[in-house]
C-alpha cells in the first residue's frame, strides 16, 4: 500500500537523515498532512531551513522549493523570498537552537514586523545534530556534554517569547499530539501573519539517553503524562503547572502585514 502523503516526496529521496525514534518525522507528515487536508498545491509552497537535524525535515525530502541555508538564517532568507513574491506560501522549519540562539535576533525582528511567514520549530531541548550541547531550551539541571553537572541556564519559554516580540499567532503542541499540530499548522498557513508553531520533539539519541528521559517512547509517554491544555492550565497555580507543559494555541491576533503594508506603501508613494 503507498503511503498517502508519499506524492508530496520528492522521487529517490525516500530515506531519511533521522535517528530511528526521532520527532522530526512526525512533525514532516503533519505539515504535509496539514498541506493534503488543505487542498492546496506543495508548489506554492517554499520551505526554508537552517542548519540542525530539524533543517532535515523539508530538505531535500518534500517534492517543492526547498532552501537549506545557513544556521540561524532561515528567517532571513525567507524574509528575503516572502518580500520579493508575497504570493509564495514560505514556510521555515528549524530548530530550537537554530530559531533561538544564533537565530533570536531574527526571530524576535520577524515577528514585530509581523512579516507573513509559517515557523516551525522542532524544540528537542538540545544541539541535536553537533552531540548533545546546551541549547537555550534545555531545562534547569540537565547534564549535556556541555553542561556536564547540569545545566544552570534559565531557558526561554520560546512560545511567551514569539508572544512578547509580537507573534500573530503562537501555539506549542508535542509530537503526541500530532493531530493537533496538524490543525494548528492548517491554521498558521492560512493566517497571513507571522505565526510561530513550536514542537516539544525527542531526540533519543542525544537528549533521551543523557537525561535518563528514556527512548522514544518513553519520552512521548512523558509527553502525554505531562502535558496541560492552557484553557486548563489558567486555572492551575504556579506550583501545580511545575514541570507540566502547557500546550494549546496562545496567540491569535489581528495585526497589519508588512508585505501587504509595504504594497499599499508603494501605492501612495506611486
Ligand atoms: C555559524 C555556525 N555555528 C555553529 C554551527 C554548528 N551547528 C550546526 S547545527 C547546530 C545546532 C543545532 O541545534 P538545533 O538547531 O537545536 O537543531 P537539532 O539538531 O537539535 O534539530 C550547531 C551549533 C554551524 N553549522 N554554523
Ligand atoms: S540526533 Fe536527535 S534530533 Fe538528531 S536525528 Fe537523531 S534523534 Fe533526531
Ligand atoms: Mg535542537
């Protein structure tokens, strides 16, 4: 039996750079799965990645214009494909260290200018693909090969930090909750706004296996074990929500576009 979503793939790139037991497949097939339930043609589609495993998830596997860039620029290259063909439906996947470290500055500027963009962020809590550093996502405590007594980092909360710099729409889900995902990947490509979806994803490998969070499965179990909806989580105190994960859909707000903003610009400008 073929796959359903093998069509969106491009021809001989069938196998693929993850570990076994990696997120980073579950978060392909929601957006392509959120691309086939849409209607909509992959060809209108640019995807752009930085550097990282999760900039191995669009490229060179789905079968439309990928640009794997440089790591932490993905948001400017794709700021620079949105501006020159506002039609174009650009897309960024990356990771939490390619979005939030070398790439926060970026990040932050791309959501004030609420620029029409779709990010994805698969949040593994680690360097995944260089062995296992620190990132600015990784809990307080956790030894990675960086921090080998612990991490003593405050993280960002990268979901309140795409809401403070202006996000137009934020939502943070986990790779067990693919279906939601996918809905709220729908969401962002339809909205013509900056939207900022991050993925709580496990790397078994360089995460799981450190931090005694166990395999893939495990590790999905904490997922479900862990998570809270916000709807519910508002009416929890702040020692009840220790440790949970908030999921849900946190922002979605109307705002000005700047491509949208910039052509009306030109009008009066002449
Ligand atoms: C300018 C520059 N600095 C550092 C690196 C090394 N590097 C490549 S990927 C990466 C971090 C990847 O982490 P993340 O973005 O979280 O992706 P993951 O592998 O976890 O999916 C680093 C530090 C690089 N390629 N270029
Ligand atoms: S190292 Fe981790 S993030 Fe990278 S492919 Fe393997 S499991 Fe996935
Ligand atoms: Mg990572």
């Amino acid at each position: 039996m073929e796959h359903p979503l093998i069509k969106y793939v491009r021809p001989g790139y069938l196998s693929t750079k993850s570990c076994s037991g990696c997120g980073n497949g579950i978060i392909a097939q929601s957006v392509l799965r959120a691309i086939d339930e849409l209607e909509m043609d992959i060809d209108d589609f640019v995807f752009v990645s930085g550097i990282g495993c999760a900039a191995w998830i669009p490229s060179p596997f789905f079968n439309a214009d990928v640009l794997h860039t440089t790591h932490g620029r993905p948001i400017a290259f794709a700021t620079g494909v949105k501006l020159s063909n506002p039609k174009l439906k650009t897309m960024v996947i990356s990771g939490d260290g390619d979005l939030f470290a070398i790439g926060g500055n970026h990040f932050i500027h791309a959501a004030r200018r609420n620029i029409d963009l779709t990010v994805i962020c698969a949040n593994n809590g680690i360097y995944g693909m260089t062995g296992g550093q620190v990132a600015p996502s990784t809990p307080v405590g956790v030894k990675t090969s960086t921090t080998p007594y612990g991490n003593l980092e405050k993280p960002f909360d990268l979901s309140n930090l795409a809401k403070a710099a202006g996000a137009a729409y934020v939502a943070r889900w986990t790779t067990y909750h693919a279906r939601q995902l996918t809905k709220s990947i729908e969401r962002a490509i339809q909205k013509k706004a900056f939207s900022f979806i991050e993925v709580i994803s496990q790397c078994p490998v360089q995460f799981g296996s450190r931090t005694g969070a166990g395999d893939a499965v495990a590790m999905m179990q904490g997922y479900k074990k862990k998570s809270v909806n916000i709807k519910k989580a508002e009416k929890l105190k702040e020692d009840e929500l220790k440790g949970k994960i908030v999921v849900g859909e946190f922002v979605d707000r109307e705002e000005p576009e700047l491509c949208e903003e910039m052509a009306k610009m030109r009008t009066i400008a002449g």
